[in-house]
C-alpha cells in the first residue's frame, strides 16, 4: 500500500486518471484529460499521488487535505464533521458520488481492506479490464461501465 496514493477526502488515487495517465507516460490519455480539467498542455497532466510532493493542480491547492492536516488526523473518515460544506460543494459531480460512497467504507474496513475494495471495485465487469474513477466504458471491451 502506497500511502502518497491515500488522498484524505476518500478519492483513493490508485483509481485516479490523471495519475494512471502520467504513470503510465499515455499521452493520447492524457490529451483526453486536457478537455476534463480544462488544462492547456498535457504536461499538466501529472500526480503522483494526493500526499506526494508532485500533485496535480488542482489537488495542490485542495482546501480538504488541508483541513484535515489541520485537525491532525488522516482523512475525513476520521472526521466527526464529515460530510461538511467542502464534501457537499465539490465541483465534480463523480468525486462528490466516490467521497460520499468511500469514506463510510474506509471507516468500516480500515486502511489496507479499504485501499483492496477500491482497487477490485475498478476493473470491468464485462472483462476484468483496469478501469479508472470516471471511467464510463471499458477500454479493453468497450462495455458500458458504472463502478463509481
């Protein structure tokens, strides 16, 4: 388990297509993502994970690992405010549906069983395909998909 892929809002990064596209150097993925995020340069398209030093812009600036730095604790599955205003008014729709979804289980299951869940939730029931948080249609089958 790699803990710079264990973003505090619940939004497990090992899932994530910015971070899938820079890892595996896709830059045809990564050109997909430039409309998505509105950036200007696939170049901008790179994460190493929420807790790395080298995040992707928007999750630099992320008011909620910054709240939770501030309480001191590991994410909001720790956080007896959760949800709050920055989990209701998260500008994606999809992130919004993973956070509330996510963290009731990371409280449940814990860490390492959590992180498992999320990694088997994210394959193509169709094939068994890799698939990333998003993702409306396998790649490998080009099944329809709703895993979020």
């Amino acid at each position: 388990m790699e803990r710079e892929l264990l973003a505090p809002c619940g939004l497990y990064c090992g899932v994530c297509a910015v971070l899938i596209a820079y890892r595996d150097n896709n830059e045809k993925f990564k050109e997909r993502l430039l409309g998505v995020y509105g950036l200007a340069s696939t170049e901008q398209v790179r994460c190493k994970g929420c807790l790395s030093e080298d995040r992707f812009l928007y999750c630099e600036v992320c008011p909620i690992r910054d709240c939770c730095e501030g309480k001191g604790i590991e994410g909001c599955h720790q956080c007896a405010d959760w949800p709050c205003d920055y989990i209701h008014n998260f500008p994606l729709p999809v992130g919004k549906k993973v956070m509330l979804r996510a963290i009731p289980a990371w409280r449940e299951r814990g860490t390492e069983r959590w992180v498992e869940s999320e990694e088997a939730r994210y394959h193509c029931p169709a094939c068994g395909y890799r698939l990333f948080r998003g993702a409306k249609r396998c790649r490998s089958c080009g099944e329809a998909v709703d895993v979020d």
